[in-house]
C-alpha cells in the first residue's frame, strides 16, 4: 500500500495495519479522537510495522505519556528493517520531537525532496512557531508555501497554510484556505481551531461563539477524545467571556479546558489554563486559587520556564491568584537557568506580572515597554500570547 501523501510505499505485510496507519495520520493531523488506538491495532497486526511505530511515538509525546520512550525504541529497531524512505522519515520525524539545530536543517532538507510529508512539516512549523523568534511568522509560511505544489488539495495542508497565513496577517487569504480545508474534512478539530483564533484576532466574539457551537453540535461525538478538544472548547469559553456572560465561561473552562478534565497536550493545556484565568484577573481585579491540578501542571512545565510562553503563562497563573510567593519563585527559577537568548524577555514578563500584582502599574508598564515588538513575536505560540501581553498593557496603563 502506498502513503496518500508521499506516494511512497508503506513497508506493512499487513494491508489492514497500512491502512490503519494511514488513517491514523489523518487523526493525527486533525487533532481528532482515535490515533492511538489505530496505531496499537496496526502494531497489534505488523509488530515490525516502524511507520506505525514512529507515529505512536509522535501521539505519546504529544499528549504526555510518561511511557513514550517505549515507542521511540520500538521504531528504531523496526527501520532497521524499513525502506530508505521510511528510515529518514523516521530518523528526522523523531530527531524533531527534540529540536535542535540540527533536526531543523535535517528536516528542510528532507522536506526538499519529499514536501508531501506533511506529517514532518507539521512538527517542523510547530517547532518553527514556537522557536523561531521575530522571524517565526515568515519562516513557517515559507516552509508551507514551498510545499504548497504538491499538497495544495490536502485539507490537512490548507489548513496549515490557512493559519500560517492568518498569523502572519493575510486573514482573507487565511479565512479561505481554512474554510475550504473545513469543507473537505468538517470534523477536523485542527481546522476549526485555525478559524477560531483567526476570528479571535479579529474581535469576532460573537461569529466565533456561533460558529463553535454550531460545529460541536454536530461534530463533538467524533472529537471528545480529541487533542485538540479542550483547546476549542476554550476559544469558545473565550468568546463567552468576551461576550459578558463570565459565569456560563468560567463553568465550561472548568469542565473542559482546566488541567484536570482537558484533553490537550502539557504546553496547550498551560496556556488555556493561564491565558483564561489571567485574563478574568486583569478585568475582574479579583484573584482566584489555584487548584492542586493547576499547581500540579506547573510542575510538569516547570524546567522549561525559561522560553518566554512558559514563563508568561506560569507567571499569569500565580498573578491569577494573587500569588507574589510564587511569582518570586519564577523570577528565581529563571535567574538560575542555563543561559539562554529568551532568559531576558522570559524575566520581563515574570516581572511585570509580579509589579502589575504588587499594585505597581507604572514600573509594570515600563518593564513591558522595554520588550520589542521583535521580542513579542518571539513569545512562542499564536497571536493569542501577544494580545494577551497587550491585555496586560493596557490594564498597566488603565490603572497607573
């Protein structure tokens, strides 16, 4: 059997498990239910199926499973029997789970003479977007639009290059590509995400509110376990809150996106969890106790809190809760890290959260003049962080 998108051959003595695989990647691309219970049942059939292998791998570490390495090793000792073709799509998919300099060049190489590996370009542009500082927003279209020949009827791909678009400020051109990826495959969790941040840059509450609920009621059966499902169920909490209606946000916030009932992966989850509950803060003025599951979370991210998203959404949930213990320990944690070229902007936005909770709103506000709009790009993630960097600008400004 071959793979739908490389044309490539799939080494399966199994034509069922080859094709599980296949559909596999579909969930997994659009962020759906069923991924890993596909790949279990094709390495259930091919125990020596290494694409099957690598591709759990890619599940297990996404979503946090203390287990993953198990699957890491199992692939690597199934390509030894693998194709050329397989053996790279491995090595490189696998080197990216840990980005390095290294695996980044490796992969744009790769990708040269295999663009329609879009499993490999998605954690490629993934890592992009959240490494690649001021320039991230044109290094990720690039890497779509370089691809753009061979998969420009691939609902996954458009809408890849639909939010990639959106990010970097084309929304007409983003809005099309990702409605047109929504028309070929409706229930994907990934697609309705893109259009859902593009509405939210856009200040489009009350469309995106609509269009959410429209979208879960006729597609939330299929999506529930979805890794992507507590992350529109926020966007739509979002708009609620957006909206005035903060009761009816705050009870789906608890019931879908908290740490304890999401379904998202340990980075997305963090920043559900803190963008939500640091935006309630800045506009109620009113701090709220972290949870054990909260408090838990923070542990779990803790090493990274050197990369400004981590430190921002950290810090935002300390400030939450009213919390300057817990801010000092950031700024502590930050200042013991190994050095780094974000350690900088990440202590700036630990800071000014920590004035801004002090009642210290003119040196908050000086301390976030003092990050560029290069360096807020460089935040990681979407424009959803740099709006929220603004939300605490101006209730600086607000209050001074």
């Amino acid at each position: 059997m071959l793979d739908a998108r490389t044309g490539k051959p799939l080494s399966s003595e199994s034509a069922e498990a080859a094709g599980l695989y296949l559909q596999a990647v579909d969930l997994i691309l659009g962020s759906e239910s069923g991924a890993a219970a596909a790949l279990d049942r094709a390495l259930e059939l091919d125990k020596d199926f290494a694409m099957a292998a690598a591709a759990r791998y890619y599940v297990a570490l996404d979503v946090g499973e203390t287990d993953a390495g198990v699957f890491r090793e199992w692939a690597a000792r199934a390509a030894l029997q693998a194709s050329d073709w397989e053996g790279e799509h491995i090595e490189v998919l696998i080197g990216l789970m840990a980005p390095t300099a290294a695996a980044r060049a490796r992969a744009l190489s790769y990708i040269e003479t295999m663009p329609g590996d879009l499993l490999v370009i998605s954690q490629l542009t993934r890592n992009m977007f959240f490494y690649d500082g001021p320039e991230k927003l044109q290094t990720v279209l690039a890497v779509f639009e370089s691809v753009e020949a061979t998969l420009a009827h691939d609902w996954a791909f458009l809408a890849r290059l639909g939010f990639a678009a959106s990010e970097a400020g084309q929304r007409r051109r983003g809005r099309a590509l990702i409605e047109r990826a929504l028309a070929i495959r409706p229930q994907a969790l990934y697609s309705i995400h893109a259009l859902a941040h593009l509405l939210h840059d856009e200040g489009a509450a009350a469309e995106s509110a609509a269009l959410l609920l429209d979208w879960l009621k006729r597609h939330e059966a299929g999506a529930r376990n979805g890794q992507m499902y507590g992350h529109v169920q926020w966007h739509l909490a979002l708009s609620e809150w957006q909206m005035g209606d903060r009761d009816a946000a705050m009870a789906r916030y608890l019931a879908y996106c908290a740490p304890a009932t999401t379904t998202c992966g340990p980075i997305l989850t963090l920043a559900d969890c803190g963008g939500f509950l640091l935006r309630d803060y800045l506009k109620s003025g009113q701090p709220r106790p972290l949870g054990k599951d909260v408090l838990d979370h923070i542990e779990t991210v803790w090493s990274m809190l050197g990369h400004p998203f981590v430190a921002l959404h950290v810090a935002a949930l300390y400030a939450s809760a009213g919390d300057i213990a817990g801010l000092k320990r950031c700024e502590a944690g930050i200042a013991a890290a190994a050095e780094g070229d974000k350690l900088a902007v990440s202590l700036a936005l630990v800071s000014s959260l920590l004035y801004y909770v002090k009642g210290e709103y003119l040196r908050a506000a000086q301390t976030l003049a003092g990050i560029s709009p290069g360096a807020r790009i460089g935040i990681g993630g979407s424009n959803v962080e740099r709006i929220l960097v603004d939300l605490l600008e101006a209730s600086c400004q607000a209050r001074r």
